[in-house]
C-alpha cells in the first residue's frame, strides 16, 4: 500500500486530500500545527505540532516517522495576508515574512527533509498559486502572497531538477480558487473538487513533466 504524507492537513484542501487519498486506499499520514474534530474523524495517523516554517519542527517529524517511507508528498499548509500598496508598514513587513516562511521554505524545508524517505519514482505535490504567475498578474496587489508563491514556484523547479537523479517528481499546483477559511469562504469551487482535480495531476506526474505548473483543472500555467 502506498503512503502519502500531507502538511496543512487539519482543515480545508489538505483535509480533503487525506479523506480523498484514504478513500482511495493509500496510507495517509496528516500534519497539522494542532488536530481538529473533522481530521479526527478520519481514518489516518495524524502528526501535531507541524509548523513548516520551523525547520526544528519539521526534524523532530522526520524522528517521529521512524522508518517510515513516503510515495507522496503534499506540501499544502499555506497563510495568505494582504498587504495594498502605500499601506506597507511593519506589520505588513512582519506579515510578508511570516508568508515567505510558510509559503515557500516551508514546502523546501520539508521536501529536503523528507525526501530521503522517497523512493524512486515518488512524487512531490507543491500547492501554490496561479498569483505567483508574474505573465498571470493582472491585478497587482497582495505583495507578500504573491512574493511568496513566485518564490516557491522556483523552488519546486529547482526541486524537481535536484530529485530528478534520485527518480523522484515534483508538480507546482494551483488549487483554484476554492472556498475555505483561507479565502473567507469565498471562490469557484469547494475543497472536494480542487482536491480531486489536484490528485488527478499528482497521477498524471512523471519524471518527464516533471517541474510543471498546473492548474487543478489540468490547464498548463504561465510563468
């Protein structure tokens, strides 16, 4: 049976992946800052006190897998603040950061950690955002979260051109715009269909495609 380890697991997209993945038979193994009632309710080895943007964190996870391998990796924890142009001051400051360490070193921290536990052909599932995609950007706004996904989305290539020689897959993938907390319950779509989407893409995944950028819907993104 294949294992898939999930970050952001306690709420929203992530929540829906493990009960998606487990329902589909896979091992799934759910990381959360704290456990909440609804990922209780589900069928899977649950991990608190997982903050990816504490590398102590993350290391003290990896002690706690034991032997434990890895198929798939889903790094899906994430914080979005907003931050408007001539409104940036040192509260803004400290909320880019804070998006910069959760958004994109949490996803390399984790994946540099855990990838040791990958065997070849495993795969990495990096969900980002099409507001990270500079041709995208139409709007403007949203500094820090936007920074922050550009940001991670070079990583993920970078990633996918690292773990290449050890036979290991990495997908930049955009969820949607999907109706969470995160977004105020605001969007196009609900957590089953962008999680559904997001493990069709994750199947999808090969050596060869590698480093892509995909939409949940299976739509290719600009950079």
């Amino acid at each position: 049976m294949s294992t898939v380890l999930i970050t952001g697991a306690g709420r929203g997209i992530g929540l829906e992946l493990a009960r998606q993945l487990r329902q589909r038979g896979m091992d799934v193994i759910a990381c959360c800052r704290r456990v909440t009632p609804e990922l209780e309710q589900l069928d899977v080895r649950v991990e608190t006190d997982v903050d990816v943007a504490s590398l102590a964190a993350i290391l003290d996870l990896d002690r706690r897998l034991g032997d434990s391998s890895i198929d798939w990796l889903f790094n899906v924890s994430g914080v979005m603040r907003k931050q408007c142009l001539g409104e940036i001051d040192e509260a803004a400051i400290a909320d880019m950061r804070l998006q910069f360490e959760v958004n994109a070193l949490g996803p390399l921290l984790v994946t540099q950690t855990l990838s040791r536990r990958m065997p070849k052909g495993g795969k990495v599932g990096i969900v980002t955002s099409r507001m990270g995609s500079i041709a995208d950007n139409t709007s403007g706004n949203s500094y820090g979260y936007r920074m922050s996904k550009v940001a991670v989305n070079m990583a993920g290539v970078s990633l996918a051109r690292d773990l290449h020689p050890d036979g290991i897959a990495v997908a930049l993938l955009h969820p949607g715009y999907v109706r969470t907390a995160m977004t105020g319950y605001d969007g196009f779509i609900d957590p089953p269909e962008s999680a559904a989407g997001l493990i069709d893409r994750m199947e999808e995944l090969t050596l060869e495609n590698s480093g892509g950028f995909w939409h949940t819907n299976g739509e290719m993104l600009p950079w």
